[in-house]
C-alpha cells in the first residue's frame, strides 16, 4: 500500500510522543497556561510537537508540518497535521481519555491517521486502502468495522458539549436528536469518533472543530465504512465541525441537524 511506510513512521512518532506526555501526565509540576482562546495548553502539549516537528523535519524534509502549537512550516502536497494532545483538559485534570493525533493530508486529501492513548493502552490508525485497526501496536492489531445500526431510534450517540451547540442555533437540534436516540453519553473528543469506527457507537457529532482536531479521526472513520462530513455535508475536516456515522444513519443525521448556518 502506498503509505505503510507512513504509516509506521506515525506509531515511531506516536512512541516517541509517549515517553513524553505519559510522563508530564498528572506530574504535580505540569506548567499550564490559558491561551488567547481561553483554552488551555500545557508545557508536554508543546515539548510533545516540537518533539514530532523535529523528527519530521529530518526523516520527511519535504512534507510540511500543521500542528495546533506552531506555525505550519513548509509547502507541498503532503501535509502532517498534528494535535500532540487531544483532550487538554483532560489531561490536566488527570482524567485519562486524551490522545495524540497524527495524520498526513496529500494532495488535499487525509489518506492516513492514527490516534495513539496511552493512558487508555489503547491506538488506532487507517491509511487509504489498508482498512482500519486498533490495538497497542501494529503487530497486536485488529480490524474494526462500523455498525450495521439503520435506524435512529436504536441507535447510540457520543457527543462533547452542549454549549457549542447553542452558539451555531443548533441546540434545540440537537437535543431533539439526542431525544430520538436510544442512548446518548458524552465520551467526548477522540474517543467518540473512534467508538464509532469500531463499531461500539453508530454516532458522533460536534459543532466547532479544528482541521487539526479532525484529520486524523476521517482516515479511520471512513477505511472502518463509515462517514465523516461537517454539519453541511463537506466531505473531510475542512467545515469547522463534524459529522461521523456508521453511513447508515448520516443522512438523517445532517437533516436533523440542519445545515451549518456558516456554510
């Protein structure tokens, strides 16, 4: 496949970010600050992709780099789009669902991701024609699959917030769909998206996401046969919110939650 070597330089990288955020995690001297959006960073969300800048730099010099940190760094049609910490503030507070997420665009396509967290002894990872996995490395994997779920009643849906919802006047929307559900629960962030790929949850949605926040999660939704779209249907990670179903369910989804009204 087209990207396996990729795709072991991502697990290299996701090891490699490891050591540091499993040892920053619950340290009693974490440094944490608040950003100009309010919300927060910590000193292992910077060492950790300045750690996976560095390695990138000298093993893929001809890629340019996004993370959520730093500025992007290079051009070309290959991308890494990194989130060294997905779940902050989880992780600050000692809470174990957070993530590193590693993804490579090209061509303005995501075409492989891998969400690695240790705290959970839990990966998973896709690349574009090599289906999906989960598993702590790639020699312990197993494939995943979406569920076969068809009708929103029976359906289980994960979600972050309510809040964010409010602010795009989709709340009642979306409250209206958690009602027509037959279980809501809030595993929030990654966790969501990847329940959805293996199967366990049929779908997740939230409503303000960064392109960083999103690239790694299409690869593994999609090679697991589900899909991935923004609130207006946009294919990818490119609307500014997220859509993930088992593809059975997404249609309804979108018109129950109407159309993004920034799109």
């Amino acid at each position: 496949m087209p990207y396996d070597d990729d795709l072991r330089l991502a697990h290299v990288l996701a090891d490699a970010v490891e050591r540091i955020t499993m040892a920053r995690f619950r340290s009693e001297d974490l440094v944490v600050e608040s950003k100009p959006d309010l919300t927060l960073v910590s000193d292992a969300d910077r060492s950790a992709e300045e750690l996976v800048r560095a390695q990138l730099k000298r093993t893929r010099p001809r890629d340019a780099v996004e993370g959520e940190e730093f500025e992007t760094t290079g051009h070309g049609p290959r991308r890494w789009v990194i989130d060294p910490i997905d779940g902050t503030h989880n992780f600050v507070r000692g809470v174990p669902a957070w993530a590193t997420l590693i993804s490579l665009v090209d061509e303005g396509q995501p075409v492989l991701g891998l969400v690695a967290a240790p705290a959970l002894g839990r990966r998973w990872w896709a690349a574009t024609g090599s289906g999906a996995w989960s598993g702590r490395s790639l020699t312990a994997a197993k494939r995943i699959h979406v569920s076969r779920v068809s009708r929103i009643g029976d359906a289980s849906l994960s979600y972050s917030s309510l809040s964010g919802w409010r602010a795009l006047e989709r709340h009642q929307q979306f409250l209206d769909l958690t009602d027509a559900c037959w279980r809501t629960r809030a595993y929030g962030d990654f966790w969501s998206y990847m329940l959805v790929a293996e199967g366990a949850v049929d779908i997740a949605a939230e409503p303000d996401l960064a392109v960083y926040d999103m690239a790694a999660l299409v690869p593994i939704v999609t090679e697991a046969g589900g899909r991935f779209t923004s609130l207006a249907g946009t294919v990818g990670p490119w609307g500014g919110n997220a859509v993930a179903t088992n593809g059975l369910l997404h249609d309804e989804v979108l018109a129950r939650l109407g159309t993004d009204a920034r799109a």
